[in-house]
C-alpha cells in the first residue's frame, strides 16, 4: 500500500480520472482512489470503509482492487510526465532529463535521426547548465554523432564533440568519488573494521580527491559526494563539531551552484542534527533543526526522520517538553504513508517512551499544550510483534520500558513474572561489548526484583553497577537504540520504588 500512497502523491487526480471508464465496475475503484487521495485514512481504515468492520487487507477481493489501483497510477503518471517535463530545479532536470533521454534512444534506433537530433538540443539546453555529468555525456554524445552523420555540421559536431570529451573525463572522475564513497558505506554497513579505521580511510580519500574538488568548483553532485564523504568520515573518528562545519561549509558552497539535488541538502542537514545529538547539545541541536526543517522535502522520509532526530534530542538532554511538542506536532498519517509496517511501529515504541515519561511525572502537559493522543499501555506491553521478534537493537528498549511501566505503575507482581525472561536474556543476548551498557541497566532491574523493589535497598545493592553504567557514559558512543537514557531511567524508576519493607514476595532470581 505505501507505493500506492507515494503515487496517489505524485498524480494529480485529472492525470487518474481519465483511466476510469464510467460504468458500474468502475465504482470500487473510484471509492478506493477517493479514500487514499483523501489521505485520512490508513489501510487498515479503507479497507473497512469499503467492505465492513471485519475485513482485513489481506483479503483477496481486495488485494486485486488494490493492484488495479496501483497500475492504473502509474500509468497515470508516465502519462502526465510525459506530456509535461519541466527544468525549473535540478531534481526536475534529473528525472525528466533521463525520460527524454529514453525516449531519444528509442528514436535513434527508430532511425528517426532528425526529431532525435532537434529533441536532444532542446533537451541539453534545458538541463545543461546543471552539470549533471552522466547525463550530459550521454546527450552531447547523441548529438555529437548526429551532427557528424546525417546533416554534417563541422561547427556543431567540434562544439558537441569538445564537450562530450569534458564529460567523459568528469564521468572518470565521478567514477573514483562514487567508488570511494560506496565503499566507505560498504565498510559501515559491514561493520567488520573499527569506525576510526573507516573513518580514517574516508579522510584519506577526500585528500586524494582535492584535485577533483577543485577542478569542478560548480558541479554540485561531484561537490556533494565529496561533502557527504568528509562529513561521514569526521562522524566515525567522533570529529562531530568537525562533522557539523564541514556540511555547513558543503552545503552553503552547494546552494551556490546552479542546480543541486534537494534530497543531497536535506541528507546533510539531517547529518549535522544527528551530530548534536551525539554531542549531546539542545541548544546547538535546536538551531540545527531549525535550519534543517527550510531544507528538508516537505511530506517525505526525511522531514519524518528530521522529527525522529527532534525527539530524540529532546529524551537523550531531558528536555522532554520539547520531544513531546515535536511527536504531538507530527501528522500521524505520514508514518503509514511513508514507512512500512515494521518500520512504523518504531515510532509507537518512541510514543510509549514519552507517555511513559507522562506516567512518570517527569512530563506534565500544561492546559494550553497540544494534547496528545490517548495511549494503549496494554496493548504495548503485550503486544510489539515485528522488533519483539529481534533479540536485538530496538527489542531491548521495548524490554526496558516495558520494564519500567511495569514499575511506575505499581505492578510488581507482572515484573516479578518477567524474572527468568531478564536473567535469560540478559546471559544469551547481551555479553558483548557493544551491550555493556544494556547488560548493566538489565541488571539493575534485576537487583530491583531482589530487593523487593524497595528504595533504600536497591541505591545500596545497585550501587557498584550503577557506577559501571556511568562510567560507560560517552554520549558520542551512546547505544544509537538508547530512546532514554539509561542513568535517567535508573532515577525515574527508584523515585517509584517502595520507601519501606513490604512482606516479602515469592521472588527466584539466580545469585
């Protein structure tokens, strides 16, 4: 359903009207269309609003409709880009460049030469100036052959000619920058060399790609290869002020050349927000979302990831009045629209932390706040079915605040329930050193189990791994999947531990 959704945002609804014939059959498919060109409703939502309350979107009569809604628009729109290329910035260049280039392929091979050759001038005309290279060589080498064969013109073939050399040599020169960039990406995904290692090599590379800087001052995907590069090579040796300056200084000689992708801008901007919260710096980080927020794609991946990044700062520097305003702020219906299901579900994981710092008291949303919605706390505890299926990564957190509901809730009884489970977990899965920091705070709730969750006791007994889990401190090293900080969470749950003695519980925890 999400292509469905980025489609239905990509046509005008005249572009898919003209593909509905008017009969009877049509009436389900134009109900399907009016529902998602709505954009109130998730899938879930529209299935029920077309065949009933008990229909899900697997069933069959569905799924077909839905696969005809899909190809009716994308036909839609190849049709209306077609009829209706424009160039007025560089990523309309770059998409409707590369169709017209397509097209011109087609018409050479139709031996078509002459509507090629007038075609492919109109076209290199229009997308020239923004130094795309590859595209670029490709049109001046159609119209350097055309020009040298069918109606020979020296002037034009030398002009054409000259030209077609200069991008040839940008495309080397391209070709060493992509292959060192990939390979940089290649090394993090990998993940089998040290960051500083990686981050070394990328350093090396942007000085052996100086020349190449400086010899295509104003081709911006050459400049903002390299930019990204020097950014991701000072954010792996830590060099995350570094990191910053570099993209400011990428970025403002970007906007200065003719054309610029804006997803190259928006990616940069998101790395420089990123970077604060490593620093952990909110005032810093604030002024970076501001400027990234003027960059960033309206209603796209990376405007929900800049939001993603906003709250995040707001929970790693407590100030939790700023994460709540940023995730109430958030138009919900874009998770659905632009995030697959599982992926989706992360941001219910950051809404459980932030109504947990709710239930907590550590947030208390003032009258003239805007409110948020109400939160199942029943169904996250039960029920997380895509991550829960890790043992992993953001299985952890869901583990941790479910934890901590549990606790700020008064059920001790339910924690009490979750003892082998922690204990099992916390000797299969955590016994590295990636997951020190998650194996001393899966610890600490287990010290709270054997103390019966009593204050005093738990400060004493909790002592020692508390001060190993402060000493791992290093918020540029923090666990990426750290939605709270663990040293926070340890306070927020002994201010709601018992203050006296209780009758003790049946606990069985491992010594």
């Amino acid at each position: 359903m999400s292509i469905i959704f980025e489609l239905n945002g990509l046509c005008n609804s005249r572009s898919v009207n003209k593909f509905f014939r008017n009969t009877e059959e049509d009436t389900m498919i134009r109900r399907l269309y009016k529902l998602v060109h709505s954009g109130k409703y998730d899938e879930r939502q529209i299935v029920k609003k077309i065949y009933g309350k008990e229909v899900t979107p697997e069933h069959a009569s569905y799924k077909a409709l839905r696969t005809r809604l899909r190809n009716i628009l994308l036909e839609a729109f190849m049709m209306q880009e077609l009829r209706s290329p424009a160039y007025k910035t560089y990523d309309q260049a770059y998409q409707h460049g590369y169709q017209q280039l397509a097209m011109l392929r087609v018409l050479v091979g139709k031996r078509a030469y002459l509507v090629a050759r007038d075609i492919a001038a109109v076209v290199f005309k229009n997308v020239s100036s923004y130094e795309i290279i590859l595209l670029n060589l490709e049109l001046t080498d159609i119209l350097a052959s055309l020009h040298l064969g069918v109606a020979y013109d020296k002037k034009l073939f030398e002009r054409y000619n000259n030209l077609y050399t200069y991008y040839s040599e940008a495309a080397f020169d391209l070709s060493i920058v992509s292959g060192y960039y990939r390979e940089i990406k290649s090394a993090i995904y990998a993940q089998r060399e040290s960051p500083m290692t990686t981050g070394k090599r990328a350093g090396q590379y942007v000085e052996d790609c100086e020349k190449i800087r400086e010899k295509y001052l104003h081709i911006s995907q050459l400049q903002g290869m390299l930019t990204n590069l020097e950014t991701t090579g000072c954010v792996l040796r830590g060099e995350y002020m570094e990191a910053i300056t570099a993209s400011l200084r990428g970025s403002d000689f970007l906007v200065r050349c003719k054309g610029v992708s804006q997803s190259v801008l928006s990616i940069l901007a998101l790395s420089r927000v990123d970077c604060t919260i490593k620093l952990n710096d909110f005032e810093l980080g604030k002024q970076q979302i501001t400027t990234a927020k003027l960059q960033v794609i309206p209603n796209s991946m990376h405007e929900l990831k800049l939001v993603e990044y906003a709250i995040m700062l707001g929970l790693r520097t407590k100030n939790y009045e700023f994460a709540y305003r940023e995730f109430v702020a958030l138009d919900k219906r874009s998770i659905n629209q632009l995030l697959l299901p599982r992926h989706a579900e992360y941001w219910l994981i950051l809404e459980a932390a932030i109504n947990l710092l709710i239930i907590a008291g550590e947030i208390i949303p003032d009258a003239s706040w805007p409110v948020l919605r109400k939160f199942r706390t029943a169904r996250f505890i039960n029920n997380v079915p895509s991550f829960g299926r890790e043992k992993g990564g953001v299985n952890i957190q869901i583990l941790v605040i479910q934890a901590l509901y549990f606790i700020v809730l008064g059920k001790y009884d339910a924690m009490i329930a979750r003892t082998e489970a922690l204990e099992s977990y916390c000797k299969r899965y955590l016994k590295n050193d990636e997951n020190r920091r998650n194996d001393a705070f899966f610890k600490l709730l287990l010290v709270t189990i054997q103390v019966n969750f009593n204050r005093e006791r738990a400060e004493e007994r909790g002592r020692y791994t508390f001060g190993k889990l402060k000493a791992s401190t290093d918020w540029s090293e923090l666990n990426n999947t750290e939605i709270i900080p663990y040293e926070d969470l340890w306070y927020i749950l002994l201010n709601h531990l018992e203050r006296k003695f209780r009758k003790r519980r049946a606990i069985r925890v491992s010594r």
